[in-house]
C-alpha cells in the first residue's frame, strides 16, 4: 500500500507542519453543498466507514522522533473513534449561505488536533429549499489541494445508486514504534545519505551528458528564483499579521464564460482566471482609498509533479510558480494579454526545475534547518496570496443519492497572508472559495462581487470584439489547468480521471 504505517513524512509534507502557528493553521478543505434531503448523522457514519479503507492514512497519526532525530512518522491511531471526526450541526431558520460560511469560517478557524488523525467533517443541516452541505478540513501534511485523493473525494459516487466500495477488511491497529525506534530510524536515515549522495554522484557518471543537461537546467532555474527573492513582492493591506479567526465567501462562475474569454483573446482559463484575480484586487484596493498605480501583486500557484502512477498515494508533490498580477493596469484586456505573456515566459522559463531540485535537497535536511527554509519559502517577499485552481470532474457527483450542487475549495493562510483564493471547476461551474482573516478582510464581500464584475467586464469586453450571435464558441477540452502540467498529474480533469479512477476500484477492475 502506498499509504504504509511507518512512513515518514516528505520534506514537503514537514514544512506544513514546521510553518503552523496558533493563527496560521495548515489545514485545507472544502464546503460542499448538496441536494436534500440530508441523509441521517448515522447513515453518513456508516458510509465513511465503508470507505475508509481507500484512504487508510485517515486512521494514521503523527508520531514525532526524539530528540528530533528525523522527521515525523505516519503511525496508525490505537485509539481511532471515528465519531471523534464527525460532528453534525443544523442552521436556524432561514438556513441562508451567509449563515453557512460564517459556520464553515468558525470551523476553519479552529486547528485540527495533531494527537489525532488530521482532518474533521461537519454535517450540516438546514439550508433553504432543503439542501444539505459538508464542511471538511484536512492538514496540508496529509493531502495536497491540486492532485491528492481524499476521504471527501471516495465518499463520492457517478450514479444516484450508491456503489460497493470493494470489500473493507477488518482494521486492526499496528502498534507505534517505540521513542527508542524511531530515534534509531532517524540515526540510520542520516548515515544513509552519504550513501544516497553516492548514489547520486554514480548516477551522474554513468549518465553524464544527460546529468550536466539536468544540472545545467536546474542552475539556470535556481537563478531565476533567486532573482524573483531579489525582487521582492510590494507590500500590500492583504500582508498583515494574522489572527485565528477567518471569513469566507463563495462565488459562483460558469466554465463556459471563461472559455468564451479565452476563445476570444487568446490564453487559457488559468490565464483569465488570474487576470479575474487581479482586476477584482485592484477593485478591492481602490474601494478602500487605495492607489494602484505601478503595483504588481505577486500570486503563488501550486502546482502538482505528481506523476501517473502516484495518482493515488497521499502527501504532497507540489511545487510553487509566483504568478505577476498587473493591478496597474485598468483596461480588462490589456490586463489578461499581460498575464498570459507573463504566465507563457513561466512556463518557459526553468523556474519549475529550479523549484524542483530545491524540494530535492529539502530531502536531506535536517528538520531544524528545514523549518527555517520553508520559513523563506512561505515569506511575503515571495507572494502576496495564495490563489489555487483545480479542474474538476465535469459531470455531477453523488452522496449516498443526492447531487453535488456546489463544491467550494478552501485554501489556507500562511503568516502574515490574509488572503486565500481557492478555484474549482465542476460540472459546467466555477465555485470560488474566499478565506480571509476576520479582521483584515472584514470586506471580504466586496472582493467577491469584484470577482463577478470582473468576469462581467471581460465578457462584455468579448462581445464587443466578437458578438455572441454571430460567434459560436468551439468545442474546446476543459484546461482549467493551474499554471502548468509538467508532470502530467495538473492536467485538465485531475479530479475526472481520480472519480473515474475510483469508480473502477469499486468495480474490481
């Protein structure tokens, strides 16, 4: 199983854990929004124990070496309740969307327990016209929010009849390693990497054109992100210190709007997502009294170098582009036409490999020193917000017989961030998810009509360069990609291929 007891965290994995603080809290999840009625709290017990045997991490819990001889270790929780996970709320009457976020804020607001298993999900009840939703976190230690599988994302079905989950066998505990263990397993793990860097010095011998063509690459890409540190992000209101507390809001968008844009003027969705972005910023900036002459804001982008075969495996395998986002510029379009200039000589640019071999080197590092690199990695002299994008799949999803209607992705906040834009594609939609500090985003509803007229401007900035009438969208695949898909794994329709991935391990393929 990719998911084995014992296995100790990726560098990657750490510096989520090393970065949380009693207000910047590393979790990460979603409010979905269903069809009703709702299903009874047991009944949803019963169908997350039928399934969670898929993702057996969820029955793991950190257990920290001695002495910190190594990393943290996934063990598995002797004392697992899984009603300890579930908790089951209900809105009072009129059971409005305001009323859900703020419930979803406060919920996000609290951090997740690291004595036990890292993720929670809320039932809620009570929404108008009958609908029901699931407010869910997970530690970012335990799922990445571009490419990973999650317990939400097994709970899910492609039919209204909800399918067999495969035989679930009984779960029995292994014991944890004793301090003395792990400490040893941390002692042995820094005697191997001599050996490992060995290994790797045989490697580029026996490959040599081949490992200068690679190192070469990575030079060039380590320079350019050292150059991007030198440049620092402006210092803007979203880059305050932070408290506990958040907001959120939800937006909803359609796909084909975004396609039509970039049918018109060129790009991708991810391009006139981030130029949507940055021409709601700048609204938001200049509601408050703010100048955005000469401001670029700096957005970091995750992107997934999961490979095929890692589809399935837990933990992050992630990497960070720093998107510009042009707030200078007012015009809609030449605003879009610069991201998508920018975002092209991203791609092109070696940043990606650059960023790739530092991840490799935090592989050997000490977790002291480890803590103190991804301090860097999450600064504000490197972005000013997080925005993430993830393609979903686009056809409707089921739990336990009722639709997914909505599916909104919630980010986190780094120190010193109050602000965090999720995106997701599903079913012909875009669902934006808006977290924010409570204090420094106490107009986190302005940026979420900003968003919407942002969309608007640009959509009646295509119709004037092209009239719908006489302009009839072609087909086009969904490439809601996040930046870029070097390793394949960000694809277009990620969340298809997983639901569809799923669906076949259900079958008993």
């Amino acid at each position: 199983m990719p998911q084995a007891h014992g296995d100790r965290l990726s560098a990657v994995d750490a510096s989520f854990l090393a970065q949380e603080t009693s207000s910047a809290h590393m979790h990460l999840g979603a409010v979905t929004i269903f069809a009703g009625p709702a299903p009874a709290h047991e009944e949803l017990v019963a169908h997350i124990r039928s399934r969670l045997h898929l993702v057996p991490r969820y029955r793991q819990k950190l257990a920290v070496p001695p002495m910190e001889t190594g990393r943290p270790l996934w063990v598995d929780d002797s004392g697992f309740e899984l009603d300890y996970h579930l908790s089951h709320a209900a809105l009072p009457a009129p059971g409005s969307e305001d009323q859900l976020r703020v419930l979803a804020a406060r919920i996000h607001s609290q951090p997740l327990d690291r004595a036990k298993p890292l993720w929670e999900i809320c039932l809620v009840e009570g929404l108008q016209d009958g609908r029901f939703a699931l407010v869910s976190k997970t530690h970012h230690a335990l799922v990445d929010g571009v490419a990973g599988v999650d317990l939400v994302t097994v709970l899910f079905d492609l039919t209204p009849q909800p399918q067999p989950a495969g035989d679930a066998d009984a779960w029995s505990p292994q014991p944890a390693p004793t301090s003395a263990e792990m400490a040893l397993r941390g002692v042995r793990g820094l005697a191997r990497m001599p050996l490992r860097l060995a290994e790797r010095a045989l490697d580029v011998a026996l490959r040599p054109q081949e490992a200068l063509h690679t190192t070469l690459d990575a030079a060039e890409g380590l320079g350019e992100i050292a150059w991007a540190a030198l440049n620092p992000a402006p210092a803007t209101p979203f880059n305050v210190p932070i408290g506990p507390h958040r907001r959120m809001a939800f937006v909803r968008c359609e796909l084909d709007d975004f396609k039509r844009i970039k049918t018109v003027f060129g790009g991708t969705v991810n391009d006139v997502l981030l130029s949507v972005v940055a021409g709601a910023l700048r609204r938001v900036l200049r509601s408050r009294g703010l100048r955005t002459e000469g401001l670029e804001m700096r957005a970091m982008v995750p992107v997934s170098v999961r490979a095929e075969h890692e589809r399935d495996m837990l933990g992050n395998r992630l990497i960070a582009m720093r998107a510009p986002l042009p707030l200078y510029l007012a015009d809609p379009v030449a605003r879009l036409r610069l991201v998508k200039q920018s975002m092209d000589g991203l791609k092109m640019s070696k940043q990606l490999k650059g960023a790739g071999a530092l991840a490799h080197m935090e592989q050997f590092a000490p977790p002291k020193l480890l803590a103190q690199a991804t301090r860097i990695n999450f600064s504000t002299r490197l972005f000013n917000l997080l925005v993430t994008n993830v393609p979903g799949p686009q056809f409707p999803l089921y739990l336990l017989g009722r639709r997914l209607d909505d599916l909104f992705p919630v980010a986190f906040l780094p120190r010193d961030h109050a602000l965090s834009i999720a995106i997701m594609s599903y079913d012909g939609g875009v669902d934006v998810g808006l977290l924010g500090d409570y204090d420094a985003m106490a107009d986190i509803d302005v940026l979420a009509d900003a968003i919407r007229d942002s969309v608007d401007e640009l959509l009646d900035a295509a119709d004037a360069e092209s009239p719908r009438s006489n302009h009839r969208p072609p087909e086009v695949p969904e490439d809601a990609e996040p930046v870029a898909t070097p390793g394949g794994a960000a694809a277009p329709g990620a969340l298809a291929g997983m639901a569809k991935g799923v669906a076949s391990r259900r079958a008993g393929a």
